[in-house]
C-alpha cells in the first residue's frame, strides 16, 4: 500500500484536455524525478488540463484509474534509452495501434519529451506524433493552447522546440531562459509506503534545484552540450523555496539538484544558509575540481552521509575527455572524505577514445590505489561503465567496440576482485548505444523485442557508424552547440588540448549563447 499527499484531483466534466503523463519505467524510479513532478504540477496550474500519472508497468492514471486510450494526450518521459522499450510495451498493453501512421483522430495524440527524446528522436519516430525539444515547461503551455484550438499536426510546426516526424522539420531546442523563468515545486507529491519497491531515492526530502545545464566540456557527456548556457537559481530565491516547502510539507531534509551542484557558484554560501534554517543536506554527486574541505565538512555536519565523486580514468584519458583534474587534487578530496568518515563512490569509465590495455592497467593500479585510502574497503564503492557515445557530443563519430569492452571488463574483474566493484554489462551498453545513435531502422529490432528475445548477432546489425561529414539521424534537431565547433572538439580527442571552462575563460564560440 502506498500513500499520496499533494496530488491532483479534478472533475474530468470540467476540463478541456486529459493529459497523461506517462513514465516509461516503475513508480520508484518516476517519482525520483525533478523533472517529472515539475511538469504535474506545472500542467496541474491549469484550470483547463488535469494532467495524471501513469508508471509502467501499468496502463491506468495513479489519480483516477483512467486507462491510457482515454486520454486525449500521453507524453512519455524519456530519460533513458532502455525504456523505448517500455514506451512500446505500454501502447500494446493499452490497446493504442504501435504505430502512429496506424491512429486516427479517435486515438490519443502521443507525444515524448526527455533528454533522450531532444537528442535524437529517430529511434522512436515510428510511434511517436510529436517530440518536445528542450525543457518541456517552456513548450508545453504553448503546445496546450494550440492543442485546444486545433489538433491537426500541421498546427504545431510554428511552436519553438516542437519536431513531427511526419514533416521530418527542423527543430530548435527551447529552454528557460534563467531560473527566474524555471518552474519551482514548493508544494511536492509525499510518498509515503514501507513498501520498499515504492520508495523513491528522495522521498524524505525537498529536491531543490540550484541549476541547471553544464559547461564543463566533458567530451563524452551529453549533459555538458545539451542543456547549455549554464543557468543558476537566485541563493536567496533557493532558501525562500525551501522554507516554504517545509511548511507545506514538514519536510527538513534537502538534495540539491543540478547538473553540476559543486558548480554553483555560492555553493558554501548557500549549504550555510541552509543550515542556519535548520535544514539537513545531501547531493546526488559533486564535481571533484570544485569541492573543497570547507564544503564538505559543512555537508557532514548537515547530515550526508555518502559522497559520489567521477574521476572517470587516468590522468591522461582524463585529458582527453576535457576533464584534466590532476591526481593531486583527486587524491586530496578523497583523503578528506575519508578524513570526514564519508562512504564513498566513484565512478569510472572504459572504453574512452584512444585507450589501450596498458591504460587498463594503469586503471586496476589506480583503482587499487584509492581502495587502500579507507581503513574500511566496504566504505569505497567503484562503478565501471563502458563508455556510451551520444549525439550531440563529440563522441557522436566514435563507434562502439564491443570486443574490446568486453575483453577490458574481464581483465578488471579478475584484478579487483578483492574490492567493491560493479561493472555495467558490455551487452547492455552495446543496445544504448545502438538505441542513442541509430537512426529510424532501430525501430525494427525495438517492435521486435515485444515479442521475443533479440540476439546479440542481431543487434549488431544496427550498430551506427558515422565519419567526421556524414549526414547524422539528428541533424534536423538544432541545439544551439554549432557542430563545427563538435568538429574541432573531436579532433582534441587525438591532441588532448584543453577547452576551459567557459565560467573562467574567454566564450570560445560554441554557439549555446546566441539562440
């Protein structure tokens, strides 16, 4: 059994527009997204729309048990490659045709929206009417209105940030413009169960988001292009959303949300200030080039717990990926967190351009290295994923070797045996990047997985390979990140010549600041 407080309740009499907002993965998963309860709230203020939930494995609204062909509108949120299969399970389940030159008028318009969705809607562009591109609170009250008034497709295309695979039109993305612009919950959905498969990474505190978007570069990170400029939350404007959220909620815990939480820049500022609210503080994870002892020491005293920390590889991988943190200062944040008696997780990944085994090696020893830090090895975890490739990265025209992924990952097995290492399947990485990177063919072997198990042999049929001046599936979607500038952002890959971060550098012309 499980509990709700803050939901939405309306007299479906009363309303223009039944809209649901469908997650394409379990409720626990759904309810831990920002995102996701931004736009319930946000589509809840209108006194036209009742907007309702819906998480697979299920097929009827969480408020009013309304099956999905009901719906006049199902957005799905698309935060991972893997649930495409689930969006396709979901409209089978719920008796809507797969495909959306099968629907007619009396069928639900399906739209997607989501990280992946902005990346590279090929994949999906059999099944889905209409993408949102960017953030969908920018878009989606636009969408509504035109919605109300004509519900033709052809009706959408002059909306910023919409893309209709049946025009196949070039799309630009919208974002809010500043935090001021951004949606806030002060007024959160409270999950309250002992069910453990329901309870949410978040469900005992407010998730509060200082920023959003990431310049760091990180070469092989579709955050650090996608969402840009950077765009940070007023401290003061931070602290009132707080407190008001604990008195609608009684809620006294924070996490704080970004892409880049360490980032903000009055980070130390703003965990004091919480604290003198009385607020208990956590992150999700923090960049390591801008913690400090200061701001640990203050996030130990708040109550965290555990600290997740990405060196990602070696020194010299590191320079290649736009992420030259030296070891000293690597080393340094760890002994501090050990210092401070915090549980530690970092991640790594293989599979980075240019790597051979003897960086493999240098990676075992490294690891090795920063397990013997802690008295207590049970206190330092260590994730290890094959590097994925992403569109709209410069990565986007590196393919993927499975062979070699999968002979690196058995040689780190073998040699960390004694420390807490998890390594994320060569196979499974393979179908992401097939899913993140393929073009509309991909819907094939998807529409195939509904019905029995698709084979590696198969897979790697579809898997994308793509030259520096190859037209690419998702060049009609326009990010504002120029892909000249991807061009010379691919060819440092070889060089590892740095591209500072643009907060203390010169702007080097990306592109993200001109739309």
């Amino acid at each position: 059994m499980i509990f709700e407080d803050n939901i939405f309740k309306k007299d479906y009499r009363k309303i223009d527009i039944r809209f649901a907002l469908s997650y394409p993965n379990i409720y626990k998963t759904a309810m831990s997204s920002l995102g996701y309860n931004i736009l319930y709230n946000l589509l809840n203020e209108r006194t036209d729309t009742w907007c309702e939930r819906v998480t697979f494995p299920n097929t009827t609204s969480i408020e009013s048990n309304t099956p999905l062909s009901n719906f006049d509108i199902i957005s799905f949120s698309l935060q991972f490659e893997e649930d495409y299969f689930n969006v396709l399970e979901t409209l089978k389940k719920a008796n809507i045709p797969l495909k959306r030159n099968q629907r007619n008028e009396n069928n639900p318009l399906i739209i997607a929206g989501g990280p992946c969705a902005t990346a590279n809607p090929s994949p999906l562009s059999e099944y889905i009417d209409i993408f949102i591109i960017g953030e969908g609170e920018a878009i989606l009250n636009k969408f509504l209105d035109k919605f109300k008034e004509n519900k033709d497709l052809g009706n959408f295309l002059d909306i910023d940030g919409i893309y209709i695979p049946e025009f196949d039109n070039k799309a630009k993305i919208v974002l809010a413009e500043s935090m001021d612009d951004a949606y806030h919950i002060t007024q959160p959905i409270i999950t309250k169960t002992d069910n453990e498969e329901y309870k949410t990474v978040f469900s005992d505190s407010i998730m509060l988001n200082v920023s959003r978007g990431c310049t760091r570069g990180c070469r092989f990170c579709m955050s650090s292009y996608l969402y840009r400029p950077m765009r940070e939350t007023d401290i003061n404007k931070l602290i009132d959303i707080a407190v008001e959220t604990r008195e609608n909620t009684d809620l006294n815990k924070i996490t704080l949300i970004g892409a880049a939480v360490s980032d903000y820049s009055q980070i130390e500022m703003l965990i004091k200030k919480l604290e003198e609210k009385d607020f208990q503080i956590s992150t999700p994870s923090l960049r390591i080039e801008s913690i400090t002892y200061e701001s640990l020491k203050l996030l130990k005293e708040s109550g965290l717990k555990t600290i997740t920390l990405a060196p990602e590889s070696t020194d010299i991988l590191r320079k290649r990926i736009n992420k030259d943190i030296p070891d000293e200062k690597i080393f340094s944040v760890i002994e501090d967190a050990v210092e401070l008696d915090f549980n530690i997780k970092l991640y790594f990944l293989i599979g980075l351009p240019y790597e051979t085994m003897e960086d493999i090696e240098c990676l075992c020893e490294y690891i090795e290295k920063i397990g013997n830090m802690h008295t207590s090895r049970k206190k330092i975890k260590f994730s290890i994923n094959p590097v994925v490739p992403k569109p709209h990265t410069p990565l986007q025209w590196m393919s993927y070797n499975f062979k070699d992924v999968k002979h690196k990952s058995k040689y780190i097995k073998k040699n960390l045996r004694k420390f807490n290492v998890k390594i994320e399947s060569p196979k499974k990485a393979l179908i992401q990047y097939i899913l993140s990177c393929g073009n509309s063919d991909v819907s094939t072997i998807i529409e195939k997985s509904l019905t029995r198990n698709v084979t590696l042999h198969e897979w790697m049929k579809y898997l994308p390979t793509y030259d520096i001046d190859d037209d690419l599936p998702w060049d009609n979607i326009d990010t504002g990140v120029k892909k000249d500038f991807l061009k010379i952002e691919y060819k440092r890959l070889q060089s590892k010549k740095q591209t500072p971060w643009c907060n203390e550098s010169p702007c080097y012309n990306c592109g993200a600041c001109e739309n």
